[in-house]
C-alpha cells in the first residue's frame, strides 16, 4: 500500500484532447500547492476563475480551481482540483508543475483508495466507482449507482447485525448455562436462526444478480458452415458486423459484438463454421472457435432446421456450460419439426423467433431486471457470501444435531468475519492493494 503522508496528484479526466482536463491533488500539502500554483487559497467549495502557474511564476493556463478542506472531500484529505483545458501537453505541463512541488504522481485507484481508508467509503461503495465507470449499459450504471449510495453494503450490514443478536443470545446462554430457561432451544432463537438463513438466500440470489449485471454473459455461436450464424449475429446485435454469403466458410476469425437484453449486457462471439477438411485459414479460425468455447458462459448451437439429420459433434465442449439449440431457417421450412423447451426455431430473414431467443439467453444467465432494487456486485462479494452462508449453515446443523452452543457461536463469528470482507470490515493490505490497483488513474 502507498504511503499516506504524502500529497498525491494525477490527470483525473481520460487521455486525449477534450475541451476541460481535470487534475486532483490531495493530501496535507494541498493549501500550499493551491497557493503556489494560483496564488493564493480559494474559497472553499467555490467554483473560481484562476491563471495556473509554475514555480517560478510562469503561466501554464488558466480555467476553474475548487477547494475541499479536510475532511469535506472525497479523500478525506484537503482536495484541490484544477478544470484547464484538456489538451495533452497543457495537461503534462501542469502536472509536472504540481509534481515539482514535493507531490507523487497518485497510482492507479489511490484518491477512492484514500476515501475508503479514511472513512468516506466502505469497499463496496469503492468498488462500485470504478463500476459505475465501466458500466456497459444503463441498468449497470444504475446498479452501481445504488451500490455506491450504499444500497448493497447496508444489506450487508443489516445481515451482519442478524448475526451480532443470534451471537448474543448464544454466548448468553453459554455464559449463564445454570439458567433454568434453556436459551439455545427457545423459539425466539430458531426464529432468528430461520430469519438469518433466508436473508443469506435473499442475499445471495441479488449478489449473484448483481455480479450478473457488472460482468455480462458471453455467448459463442457455433454451428457448421452456412447455417446462418453470421446473420443471426447481424440480427441480434442489429449491425451488419458479419460478412454474409452463400459461400462455406466464409466467417475465418472470431467476431465480437455487444448487445443489451432488459439491462443485461451479452457478448456475442461468431466463430467460424465447424467442419471437416477446411483449408488452412480456415483451419485457423476453428481452432479459434474451440479456444473460444472454454471461457463461454453458453453456448448457441445453430442447426438449419432443413437439414437437422446432420447433426455436429463438438469436441472440447466444457461440461457446465449450458447449450442453446436453435433450428434457424425457419422460412425454407414447411413442416415445423417438434421441439422441447431447450430448442428455438428462428428465422433470420423475418424475425420469427429472434424475441424468444434473446428471452433464452436471458434465462440461461439467470438475470432479472429487479430496475430500481438493483446493485452491483463481484466475484469475491460471492465467494465471501458463499463462506458466510457456510459458516452459518454449519452452525445451525451443529445446534440441529447436538445442541452445540459453543459451534455455534464460533460459526457465527466467522460468518460475520466473511461479511466483514466485503465491505472492508475485515480486510488484509494484499486484498486492497489487488482491488485498487484495477481502478484507473485519478480515481
């Protein structure tokens, strides 16, 4: 972790030309770099015109200077930010003019670093900056919206506090075991015990929701040549992305493109058609498709419904991977064949079908639109609510089977150990360093 005693400066708007560049300053020597690049402290909280100068009085450029004072800014710290004008080199220039000054250019992630270190954030709230930047659609801008107003930690919390009552009225009755009320049978204790489980429950179908909504959903289409999956990729994502033809084999390489189904943000990836004997380009975008398949969260197996007796083997298929099958050329068909409830018939040249395919996917990835109830969350948020909900399973059971109150108040305290991680309760100098360290520079 990066040492606190210093004043830290960093360009906090994206590279390139723009019409503002911002760059932050926080830290204790703050007021004195206000005065020495502006002449004199601003108001604060006030939005003043300036001229931004060097040390030795040269003027650099001139635009808004806003002053925080500790601990009424986002750091915590005293926060001076410069609004110039965003040109590249201005900008370099007048960082180099600060970083003069007895300042460090700020790592990636450092100023939400400092926020959640002195208080003003807690880990999740952190986090969901850097995913309120990153969001691929509007309903995971949202999502992390509400978690970076405190939706996700204050469920959290109020989970955290369920298990701080269940642990007193444990210890209690391991404290006082000559009481003649025998507080680890009593119904107000299997009445919280039933209250906890189904909030982990409740937790964790959100969590998984959220880390749905932040992440995306892949999705490979595969299938043999010329059955349309280059034209379903065109039709789903509305973009003539894909080169289409009669041709076999036309699709050599992987094609990328996002779509958005209710708020979900889905990957679609077209693969060259699978078959035997292609040519050597070919060949190559096979291999590609098969690399493709092992990191695919499902799998879209286009068949022509004209043509279903051929059927296609696909080796290296990951095992948990769910299959969508869809029978497309929906129109060439006369007699529409039989199907279950995991197969979609389509036809890319109406349309037919395409509504119902993308409400498949949706189902697959196991995602609701919950709007305004939404929030945001990651991989480690679920394996720490997993552990929790572990450690609590496990001394309920321990209870179930022997009435062991000493399990269980170690449980719960470990499950509570685990939800502490989450928000930053309970976390190791590693942890923050992996999670900060992925956040962009000046945030």
């Amino acid at each position: 972790m990066a040492n606190l005693m210093d004043t830290i400066a960093a360009v906090a708007t994206p590279p390139g030309v723009g019409g503002i560049g911002i760059i932050r300053v926080s830290g204790a020597r703050t007021e004195a770099i206000a005065r020495a690049i502006l002449g004199s402290l601003p108001e604060p909280k006030t939005a003043t015109y300036r001229s931004f100068r060097n040390k030795t009085g040269q003027k650099i450029d001139s635009g808004l200077a806003l002053y925080f004072p500790a601990p009424t800014s986002f750091t915590g710290e005293a926060v001076l930010e410069i609004h110039g004008h965003g040109g590249p080199l201005v900008q370099s220039l007048m960082l180099d003019a600060i970083l003069e000054l007895d300042v460090r250019r700020a790592l990636p992630g450092e100023f939400s670093q400092r926020a959640f270190l002195n208080g003003k954030l807690d880990l999740v709230q952190a986090e969901a900056i850097a995913d309120l930047i990153s969001a691929g659609t509007t309903q995971a801008a949202r999502a992390a919206l509400r978690s970076l107003s405190g939706a996700f930690s204050k469920a959290i919390d109020t989970l955290a506090e369920q298990l701080t009552r269940l642990r007193m009225h444990v210890e209690a009755a391991i404290d006082f075991p000559e009481e003649e009320v025998d507080f680890l049978s009593d119904e107000l204790l299997l009445k919280r015990l039933k209250e906890c489980d189904e909030a982990f429950s409740l937790l964790q179908k959100q969590a998984q929701q959220g880390c749905v909504l932040r992440d995306g959903f892949q999705v490979i289409i595969i299938g043999k040549p010329n059955v349309g999956k280059s034209s379903l990729l065109n039709h789903l994502s509305g973009q003539d992305t894909a080169i289409v033809t009669d041709v076999a084999g036309t699709t050599r390489d992987i094609l990328r493109e996002q779509i958005d189904i209710d708020g979900l943000g889905v990957e679609l990836v077209d693969t060259a058609g699978l078959r035997d004997n292609p040519d050597r380009v070919e060949a190559e975008g096979i291999r590609r498709a098969h690399q493709a398949l092992q990191t695919a969260d499902a799998v879209l197996f286009v068949q022509d419904i004209t043509d279903l007796e051929s059927q296609l083997i696909v080796e290296d298929l990951p095992d948990d991977v769910p299959i969508i099958r869809v029978q497309n050329k929906l129109d060439l068909c006369e007699t529409r064949p039989n199907v279950d409830q995991n197969i979609v018939q389509t036809s890319v040249m109406t349309g037919e079908g395409i509504s119902e395919l993308r409400q498949h996917i949706r189902k697959i990835a196991g995602y609701e639109n919950q709007g305004e109830g939404a929030f945001t969350a990651r991989r480690r948020h679920l394996n720490a609510l997993e552990r929790a909900a572990l450690h609590f399973s496990s001394g309920s059971k321990a209870l179930d089977e022997g009435l062991a109150g000493e399990l269980l108040a170690e449980e719960l305290r470990l499950s509570q150990q685990a939800l502490g991680e989450i928000t930053g309760a309970f976390s190791s100098d590693d942890l923050l360093g992996r999670i900060f360290s992925e956040f962009c520079i000046g945030k």
